[in-house]
C-alpha cells in the first residue's frame, strides 16, 4: 500500500467514525417526542366540542390567531384562569378564538365544572378523549397555553397560570 | 527506531523500515532483538508494524493513538467499569413510571443517587459518553486491525520459500541432520498431511491452516458488524420498544405507527393452574397460592383508512383477529405485539344499594360508571337516585359546594347523590370510606356493594431491523474466533543442499506439531526435532 492510499484510508476510517459517532449521539440526544415551542408550526387538530361541534385549528386560523389552553377540572391554576379568560373573552373576540381543549375527561366532569361557574365559558371547549392532541402537542404540565398566530405558527407559550395581563399579551400576540 | 527503508545485509532486499526480519530471507535485522523474543517477532511475521514507524498529520497521530493495544484495552476496561457502574442503582426504566428521575435518584439513593443521574448512568446505554466509548472502541478495533493486518497479511502472501541460515537456527523447531537419499518422499508424507509445498531449488516451504492468522481479523469484523447494528438502534425507525396498556373492550392507536393502526382488546384471560391438576407443579403450588398458566389477550387489528389530521375520528378498518399470548406475538409489518403483562389497578365501576330507614334494601342496585357516570338510576318505582356531583379522587369540597378532584385517575372516588321518591329529596355524599348526610335526618342511605376494576392488558409493541446485522455480526465472530483459535499455522522450511536442514514454526500448539513432524520424520528414518524449549530450561517449559 502506498502512502496516499494509506493516508487517504486512514483519514476516511477517523471521518466516517467521527461522523457516525456525532450522527448517533445527535439521534440519541433528539429522540423522543419534541415539545412544542415557539416558532415551531403548531400541529393542526380537528376535535369534537362539548357543543358537539367539530372544529379544525388550520380552519380557525385561517381568519383568527388562535389561543389554545390545555387543561382539566382536577387542576386548581386551570380553575382559576377560566373565568378570566371568559371574561377577556366576552368583551370581544372579533380577532382571536380561544379553544380550551380539555384533557380527557368525560362531559360530566366538565359539566359538572361549569355548573359550579358564575357565568357560563363562552369560548369552546374541545374534547380531546384520546389525549391525541395533547400527545401531539407533548403538553407537560397544565395548564399550558399556546398562542397560534394567523400563519400557524406558535408565537407563545405558558405553562402555568394566567393572569388578566398574561391573557391579554397571549390575545395581542397571537392577533399580531 | 529506524525510519528509512531497510536493506538486508544478507541477501540485499529492501524492507519498509521497521521491519524486524527481512521479508525476503528472514535473517534478523535488528540483531538487539535476542532470543527470548523470537515469539513477539515470529507473531506479525516480522514484518514492521506500521504505525511505530512515522507520524505526520493530526489524522496519523489520531490513529497511531488508536492502533495502540494498550489504549483498545483501556477503552474496554471503561466500557467494562461504566457497565459494572450502571449496575448499582437501577436504570431509569425500571424506576416506577411517570416520576421525575432527577428526584427519584436523590430522594431513594441521596448524594450518590444524584451523581448517578447527573452523570447519565441511569441510562447508560444511551448516555452520550458511552456511545462516544463504543465509538471509539470501534475506531481502535479497525485501527490497530488494519495496522497489524495489512502487514501480515503481505509478508505472509509474499513469503519467501528460501530462508537464511540464521532463520532456521532461531526457530524453536529445529533439525540439522544428514541428507537422506531421498527427500521428495519426505516432501510428500508432508503432503499427504495436507501441507502446501512450495519448492525453490533445494528449498521447501510447506504450509497448512494459514488461515488460522487470520482469525483475530475475521473476530474484529464481526465485532465492527455488531458495534454497527447497535449504533443502528439509535437512528429512527429502525428499533421500538414501546408498552401499550389496553382496557378490555377499548380500542388504541399503536405508538410509532402514525396513527395508522388501532388494536382492540377483546378480552384479557388470566388461567391459572387448578391445585388438583397434576402433580408436576404440586410444590411450586403448595408455596404460592396462584400458578398462572396461561396469559391471553384477543385482539382485533385495525388499519386506519383517514390517517390525517390529530384528533379526528379514525376510520377503522378490520384487518384481522389473533390471541397473543406469552411467546405468541402478534406479526404485522415489521412490528410483534407481545403480552407483556396486566393491570387491573384502575377501578371501572362501583356498584350501590339504597336503604329506607329501616335498613331494608329499596329496588334494584345501581352501577356508577367511573368514566362516563350516567346523572340518573331509576331504582325502583318512582324512586331515583341522581348523581349531583362525582369526583374521582376526592380532595375536598369547594367553596361552592362542588366537589374538587386532585386528580383525574379514580383512586378515592366520592358522589353527591340525591335520592328522590316523588314526595321529597335528600342528598349524601359518599366516599368510598364513609357517607355524610348533607340534607338533615335523611330517611334513605346508600351503600356501597362492590367495585369493578378495567382489566387492562399491557402489551408490548417491539419492532428491531438492526438484528439481521447484530447476527451477522456474531455468526463471524464467533466463526473468527473458531478460526484463530482451532486452525493452527504450521509452516516447515527444509533446505537440502547440504546437510538436511529443518525449521518449523506454528503458531499455537507446538506439542502436537512436533508429534506430527516426528512422526513423518520417523517413517522415513530420520531423528526427530530438536525443542528449545526443551533443550533449554525445562522448568520455564509451558508448552
């Protein structure tokens, strides 16, 4: 062997393994289902409302930024932002939606939620049974908030609970 | 060490430097190697290894840092430690699911429970530093391979039938004896014992099993083979090892598929062994009250036909029907659907009786389903009992008046009923522990009868594409390590011209050999070999 073909070989062998090293470490470290952030294209969903409706984020967005708050009766934060986000809500929503997609809980749980509630939410609220949603979203903790602006991008993101200001920069945010 | 080429001064051949014996005639090059390392230099055939000859680039020094033995071994050592390391504390999979391992190993193992997370070792076998190790174990087995390799295989394939004098003497099978009338037939009872006889003049070289020398090499690839597959397990789509935990008569999405296939479980059987049955497991029974038999779960396949977006409703169709059951997996693509075990902890539903005041039973029992309870039970004529308010692992009762869940998974279940008989109402809480009257001086109470738990069957959905190549790896190296550990290379240099000269060299097994030799030499009247190690001090003898 003559000594480019041996230099040539060596260097080639130290590459390729390099390489294959950094590819795989890179895979090892990547791996696993990646959370949603922001910039990030938000996954586009199509679930049944506690109305019975179906609604498609890609639809939503289509016209409105979107505010999608993931979460459950068992959770106090959840409890305790809902009625101000309806309140945010009910002053006008013209720009924005927001869907409150409830981890998969049965409708008499969610019922029995609202009935306990001053005032009735009225922004929809999807039913997510399967948690399919939530798995796609790879929601951690709740609540978690997502702001999906007109383009379909995430432009927001909060995982834990929201205050009067905090709704109010989501809506502003996702409106941009 | 020299570093220019080297001239033999026996026969004027010109070795790559480093060269230990002349490639050509075998005489000794460097005459400081004495006797004692005939071996070392016999191992390589002389020839020089190459990366103790020069260093230039960044890349040479990488690799004659590689081709080191010392450094292979070093790495497999740490490998080795990092294994035995990751022994101590359980890996991360074995840690109860959904707690946070970062507080799990500080809290049960303290100090060194953190050290061992923070360090990786609680996955190790994904940990970046030890995929780097196997890395570089790989870079040093193909390094110092090719090293060592590529040399002995060209002295090998090159060599030389005619040998200097100085070779034979130095062999530790050695012969110099009267030339018999003779020496073709010699030559050809080597012959008949599957030597290969190469003739140049009055010089003989006879050889068998060189393969043998190559053994190592043919080990090493497999071992590249194996390091390949495994490193393969890491890149997606080619390994899922994923746990699929399905409620009798519920439907899932298998994970890893894209939404593209469902399962149903039809139903979970768990069949134990009867106590009475047979006596092959009398005692296994008499120790344990329960010898399961038999764990089985009836699955019905589902290809979804809308695949698209999250959350939308899957349009099922049937594919097939099958048992699995331990060791029966169910096949489909590349994927296998084990039985992997059971979960019958979720409670499913729970089942109550009303009392008048008397603590007679009024009507029929009512079952509250806990995960889509209905709100009303008609139980007898004209009395109902409604469900006013349900929480499944009850914490307290808010300031409303609803009831307030810490979770969402039924653990602690407790109901506000109301029971109605036309004429009044009166309601209750009840929890699983104790009922509270809410109304005063209720006339009717509700019992609780019995619970029923989801019988949920856990699966487990396996799919491994880098086996054909963790295989293939094995099957060579353990053909490999057949070849370099059961062929020997025997090899005999016989001159002729003047008296009979006889050298031989294997490398392993110099008893058996020497028998073989002997034994040829003596069918045609000639005395046997000369051992060094014989003749020398018998009390270092090792062979």
């Amino acid at each position: 062997m003559k000594g480019r073909t041996r230099n040539i070989l060596r260097v080639s062998i130290i590459v390729t393994i390099g390489l294959l090293i950094g590819i795989t470490v890179w895979f090892n470290l990547t791996s696993g289902t990646k959370a949603v952030e922001v910039g990030d294209k938000a996954v586009d969903f199509r679930l049944t409302t506690l109305e019975g409706e179906e609604i498609q984020l890609s639809e939503l967005t289509e016209e409105k930024g979107v505010i999608l708050n993931f979460w459950g009766t068992w959770c106090k934060p959840c409890r305790e932002e809902m009625p101000d986000m309806n309140d945010v809500y009910t002053e006008g929503h013209d720009d924005y939606e927001i869907v409150a997609v409830n981890v998969a809980e049965n409708e008499q749980q969610i019922r029995q939620f609202i009935s306990g509630l001053d005032a009735d939410l009225e922004f929809p609220i999807a039913l997510d049974r399967s948690k399919s949603v939530t798995d796609a979203y790879n929601i951690g903790p709740l609540p978690t908030t997502i702001a999906v602006n007109k383009e379909g991008i995430v432009v927001k993101k909060q995982e834990y609970q929201l205050t009067h200001d905090d709704i109010t920069a989501f809506i502003s945010e996702s409106t941009e | 060490m020299e570093l220019k080429e080297i001239k033999c001064e026996s026969c004027g051949h010109v070795n790559p430097p480093g060269t230990q014996l002349c490639q050509s005639c075998g005489n000794m090059i460097n005459s400081d190697y004495d006797k004692n390392k005939i071996k070392d230099l016999m191992r390589y055939d002389g020839s020089a290894v190459r990366s103790k000859t020069r260093s230039k680039s960044i890349f040479d020094k990488i690799w004659i840092f590689f081709t080191s033995v010392k450094i292979g071994v070093s790495i497999i050592l740490a490998i080795a430690v990092a294994a035995a390391i990751g022994t101590i504390f359980p890996q991360e999979y074995f840690i109860p699911l959904g707690v946070d391992p970062a507080e799990y190993y500080q809290e049960n193992y303290g100090t060194l429970g953190y050290l061992y997370y923070s360090l990786g070792f609680h996955n190790l076998y994904s940990s970046w530093w030890f995929l780097v190790l196997n890395g570089l174990l790989a870079l040093s087995i193909i390094a110092a391979s090719i090293d060592r390799g590529i040399p002995l295989f060209k002295s090998l394939n090159k060599q030389r039938v005619k040998k200097h004098d100085s070779f034979f003497r130095r062999q530790r099978l050695f012969l110099n004896t009267e030339r018999p009338a003779d020496t073709s037939s010699l030559i050809d009872a080597f012959s008949k014992k599957r030597y290969k006889v190469r003739k140049e003049g009055d010089n003989y070289l006879l050889e068998k099993g060189r393969l043998s020398r190559y053994g190592p090499y043919i080990n090493h690839t497999g071992l590249i083979i194996l390091l390949f597959g495994s490193m393969l397990r890491f890149f997606p789509g080619m390994y899922v090892d994923e746990i699929v935990h399905i409620n009798e008569g519920e439907t899932e999405e298998l994970p890893t598929t894209e939404g593209q296939y469902f399962v149903r479980n039809e139903a979970f059987t768990l069949d134990t062994y009867d106590e009475e049955a047979g006596e092959v497991f009398d005692q296994a029974l008499s120790n344990n009250r329960m010898v399961i038999s038999n764990f089985q779960t009836d699955i019905t396949f589902y290809k979804n036909n809308s695949a698209d977006i999250v959350g939308s409703s899957p349009d099922l169709e049937e594919i097939d029907e099958y048992s699995i059951r331990v060791n029966h997996p169910y096949r489909f693509g590349d994927y296998e659907l084990y039985q992997s075990s059971y979960d019958n902890s979720q409670l499913k539903s729970m089942t109550f009786r009303l009392e008048d005041e008397n603590g007679n039973t009024v009507g029929d029992n009512f079952t509250v389903n806990l995960n889509d309870p209905e709100e009303s039970f008609e139980v007898a004529d004209g009395v109902s009992v409604n469900m006013r308010a349900y929480s499944p692992d009850f914490l307290e009762i808010d300031d409303n008046g609803t009831l307030v869940s810490a979770t969402p998974v039924p653990r602690n279940p407790a109901f506000v009923f109301e029971v109605a008989d036309g004429e009044e109402s009166e309601l209750s809480l009840l929890q699983i522990m104790n009922s509270t009257d809410i109304t005063q001086d209720n006339d009717y109470s509700i019992r609780f009868v019995e619970a029923e738990e989801h019988m949920a069957s856990v699966l487990t959905l396996k799919k491994d594409l880098t086996i054909p190549f963790i295989a293939t790896g094995f099957i060579i190296f353990l053909i490999g390590l057949f070849t370099g550990s059961y062929i020997n290379h025997r090899r005999i240099w016989i001159r002729t011209d003047g008296n009979l000269l006889l050298a031989a060299h294997t490398n392993k097994n110099y008893f058996g050999m020497k028998r073989e030799i002997n034994e040829v030499l003596e069918s045609n009247g000639l005395e046997a070999v000369n051992d060094k190690l014989d003749d020398g001090d018998k009390d270092k003898n090792k062979e």
